[in-house]
C-alpha cells in the first residue's frame, strides 16, 4: 500500500478535501489585491504648486490665483514642480495667452508652499500625503521594489521554516504576519514606517503563498491535482479584478489598506481548523500524529470504520518507497555542474526573469495608458483568463518550447510596438498592453510546467526555488526601471519590452518535454535525446506524487 491508497481510504475527494480547499483558496483572493495594491495607494493626483501664503488675502478666484502663481507646460496645463518667484499679475490682463508673455523675464523656484492635488479617483493616496512628488517621486517605485524584497525573503524564510516545522504553524504565523503588518502600514506616520511594514506584508505573502498551496496538493490526490491547481490560479485572477471594485469604494488609501489587511485576522482563526500534512508529519518521523490526522479525516468523511484500520505500522511502510531515486546529497550547485544543466538553468532563469520583470512593469503602472484606473485593472485581470486557456490548449498540441519561445516575443513585440503609438491614441494603446499582459501570464503558465518537467526528479525542488527566485529578482527591478522614463520617455518601453524577446530567442536552447517521461536524474537530463535510459529504478507512483508536490507548490507561490 502506498500513500496514496490510505489518502484513498480515508476519502481523497471528500467533504473535508472540499471544504479544506475552499478554506485555503479564500485568502488567494486578497494576496492579488496586496500585489497590487500598490496601483492604487500610490495613485498620483493631478497636482502643482501651491500659491503663494499671501495670496489667500486677494479677492482673486482660486483659478486665477493659479494663473499668475503657476506657469503652464507644454501641454497647456499648469507645471507640477515649479512656480513664479512673484506672482505674474499682468496675465490676468493678458489671460496667459501667449507661452512667450507668459515666460519671458518671468524668475522659477520649487514649490517652497507644498502642493495642491487634484484628488478625483482616490481621497488620499501616499502620494499626496507624503508629497512623493517631483524631487521624491522616486519614491514611489521604491515602495514597491521593497515590498517585493520582502516577497523575495519570505520565499526562503518561510520556505525553509516550513519544511521544518510544518505548514499549519507557518501558515498561522504568515497570517497574522499580514493582518498585523498591514493594519500597520495602514497607519504609518511616515514613509519609510511604511515601506517597513509593507516589507512585513510581502514576507507574509510568500509565507501564506507556500504554506498555503503545500496544504491544498498534500491532502489531494493526484487525478484533481490539475483541476484544483487551476481553480486555485483563478481564484488569483479573481481577486485581481476584486482589488478595483473594492478601491471604488474605498477611497482614503489607510482604510483600503486596511480593508485588504483585516481579514487575514478572520484567516488566521479560521487556520487553526486546517490539519497538518500528514505527508510532511511521516516524512519528518511523526507517525503517530499522522495517523491521527488521518483517522480525523476518515472522520470527517464519514469513513469512521476504515479509518480505525490504519496505524503506524502501515503508515511507515507506505513511505518506505518515498523518493527512491532521490538517495544522496544534492545541492543548489547541481543545477551549474554538467553542460546541459548549465544551459538549461541559464536560459529558464532568463525566461522567468524577463517574464516577471515585464509582467510587473506592465501591471503596476496603470495610469501612463490615461483610461479610468479602476476599468483598466478590471481588464488587466479578466485577459489572464483567456490567456491561460489559450496557452494550456498551445503546449498541450504545438509543445512546451515554441508555446514558451511565441508567448513571450509576442508580448515584448507588442511592448515595443506601443512606444510608437502615439499617446493620445489611448485604445490603440491599452489594447495593445492588454494583449502584452496577457502574453505574460500566458508565459508564466508554461514557465511552471516546462520547468517542472526539465528538472530532474532529485534536484526538481531546488531548481524551481532557483527559477523563482530570479522571477522575485526581476519583479524587485520592474518599478525602479520606470525611473529611467524621466530622462528617456521612451526607454522603459524598450527595456521592459526587449527583455522577453531575448529570453524568446534563448527559450529556443531548451528541449522539448511535450510527450516525454520526466528524468529522475541529472544523468537523465545529460543523456535525453541520445537514447540511452537511467540506470536509477522507476520511481513508484507515490514517489512522483510527493516530488511534484513541491513543484505545485512553487508554481502557484511564484
């Protein structure tokens, strides 16, 4: 008997499996909604220099105060940084109609009296509290690279914690990590208490991300694993196209964040429910707490009588032929030693970089595209479903690599096609980044499968954590990438759009999986192609179903 057979006799797909993922797939809707939110809380309002303070004794109207106290840009509408040294009182006779009257002899400074925002698609956002404008708008993205530093630490603290000290207590801990953090950073006095504990809400994200979809593939079998998987993938998309309904609502960036933040106490309470892995409990020489696990879940099932029948003796030897190829010690350096593992790492990381880093350039500033922010956002998430569709149907009949090497060109051609439309031409334009996004998550759907099955089964684990790693890498750099638009506008549509090409063309360096077996081995992944076969065993079923949890578990927290 495997392990799989006593999941079987205490009900795989019963009620508990029901409710357990339903449970576990609710909180999926809000770590969306903290990815970003950043859209929204860091929306940047129409704003220019505030007059003069001795202008409030005039008789004057605000809209003509603002004419002799600010100057006019290009565009004709009033300069954001700078101001009159003196108010220009002839432009009232002149009505500011001519640049050069306007300009000439006329003595600039900064806007030493703060700002005046126009706020009519949020109340407050940090922009317009902090005045992260002009001088400090830099700020802005590097709110968000934080943030996503703190993804990225997450990912190999609770990664590490949770393999040791299991998932129900990591996935406590990750809750309320993001329930207290996020109240916090609600009420920060000052940017950089923020930024701090927005880094405490992205630690908590790879935490609840990894713990969460650990529990949700070790209490299921194999057959629904895919289905589940899924759901569990649009439950993100959902929550994506949740974030713009509840900010439409919620206008005052505190409580938004806090409305995104409050129900991860609900969650924490409600995962004190949630039973541990009884995989993890037998692996880490727990038995007779994983028996015990199991005989609850028969339980719950209403599979009283069988569950009476399993205890600790058929427990450890339906283990016994857990991870049979994987004997040995292997390392993170495994994936550099011989020369297919090389090339085939280089390029993955390439392709998760630049997927990443161009999906999070994209996603995250919103407002350049001059549609509604909340219709856009909408749109940004419904075109993932679709997307994915299309790209599962593309691997499953034309391959992995050229679906893998199409998704991506296709997304930094469209990229780059939008710097030369003009910007007026506003439909053209967030067409275009629709179809680019959607590329892009269409990109990371295959960039979890193909990578999946080019590792092999002893270092699989390892080589997703890398791959990863590098998407966290490329998120971290996406917003900081936007600055260089202040001197060069037209660069970081070049950057963000150059990057998935290259990694497109580098795609190309990898081998098809499309109908093959998966390699135990890294002699395996040497060997394919040339006909030779391992020297390893077969690996059981079970051992499959136990490696590749962890490849589900790094596809879903990515």
């Amino acid at each position: 008997m495997a392990f799989a057979d006593l999941l079987e006799q205490v009900g795989s797909t019963g009620r508990f499996q029901v409710l357990h993922v339903i449970l576990l797939c609710t909180p999926v809707l809000l770590m969306a909604s903290h990815n970003l939110l950043q859209n929204f809380v860091a929306l940047v309002p129409p704003h220019h220099c505030s007059s003069h303070s001795n202008m409030s004794r005039t008789q004057l109207s605000p809209e003509e105060i603002l004419q002799i106290t600010v100057p006019l840009n290009e565009a004709g509408k009033p300069q954001s940084c700078q101001r009159y040294v003196a108010p220009q009182w002839h432009l009232l006779a002149q009505n500011g109609s001519s640049a050069t009257e306007r300009d000439y002899g006329a003595v600039l400074e900064g806007c030493v009296d703060g700002w005046s925002y126009n706020m009519t698609e949020m109340t407050s956002t940090i922009i317009s509290d902090w005045h992260l404008v002009c001088d400090l708008r830099s700020l802005k993205q590097m709110g968000q690279t934080v943030y996503m530093g703190g993804v990225l630490v997450g990912a190999l603290v609770f990664g590490g914690l949770s393999d040791r000290y299991g998932r129900r207590i990591l996935l406590l801990i990750s809750n309320l990590l993001m329930a207290v953090s996020g109240t916090c950073a609600a009420f920060s006095p000052s940017f950089s208490l923020y930024c701090l504990f927005r880094f405490g809400c992205g630690m908590a994200l790879s935490g609840v991300g990894l713990n969460t979809f650990s529990l949700i593939v070790e209490w299921i079998p194999t057959r629904v694993r895919t289905f589940t998987g899924t759901a569990t993938g649009y439950c993100y998309t959902m929550g994506q196209m949740l974030l713009p309904a509840i900010a439409y609502f919620v206008t005052d960036w505190r409580w938004l964040t806090l409305a995104v933040s409050l129900p991860f106490y609900v969650f924490f309470l409600t995962a004190w429910w949630f039973h541990e892995s009884s995989r993890w409990l037998a692996i880490n020489n727990k038995p007779e707490q994983a028996v015990k696990m199991l005989k609850s879940v028969a339980r719950f099932n209403g599979r009283h009588e069988e569950g009476e029948q399993i205890n600790v003796k058929m427990l450890q030897e339906s283990m016994k032929r857990e991870l049979s190829c994987s004997q040995g010690t292997h390392s993170a350096l495994d994936l550099f030693r011989t020369p297919k593992m090389r090339v085939m790492t280089f390029c993955l990381s390439a392709t998760w970089l630049s997927t990443s880093f161009a999906y999070y350039g994209l996603a995250m500033d919103l407002q350049k595209f001059g549609v509604n922010i909340y219709l856009i956002q909408v749109i940004f998430g419904a075109v993932d479903i679709p997307a994915k569709v299309v790209i599962t149907v593309c691997m499953s009949f034309i391959g992995r690599r050229p679906s893998q090497c199409g998704a991506l060109i296709i997304a930094g051609v469209t990229i780059l096609i939008n710097i030369l439309v003009p910007y007026d031409k506003q439909t053209v334009r967030t067409c275009l980044a629709v179809v680019g996004k959607g590329c892009l998550a269409a990109s990371f759907n295959c960039c979890y499968l193909y990578s999946g099955e080019l590792y092999p089964t002893i270092i699989r684990q390892s080589g997703m954590g890398w791959v990863s790693m590098m998407a966290r890498v490329g998120a971290m750099v996406a917003p900081m990438v936007q600055l260089t638009g202040d001197y060069i506008p037209w660069l970081p549509g070049l950057i963000y759009g150059g990057a998935p090409i290259l990694s497109g063309f580098a795609a190309v360096f990898l081998p098809e999986t499309l109908g093959t077996h998966l390699p135990d081995t890294i002699q395996d992944v040497e060997d394919r192609g040339s006909g030779r076969s391992s020297k390893c065993p077969v690996p059981t079923k079970e051992t499959m179903i136990m490696q590749d949890t962890k490849v589900d578990v790094l596809k879903q927290a990515a």
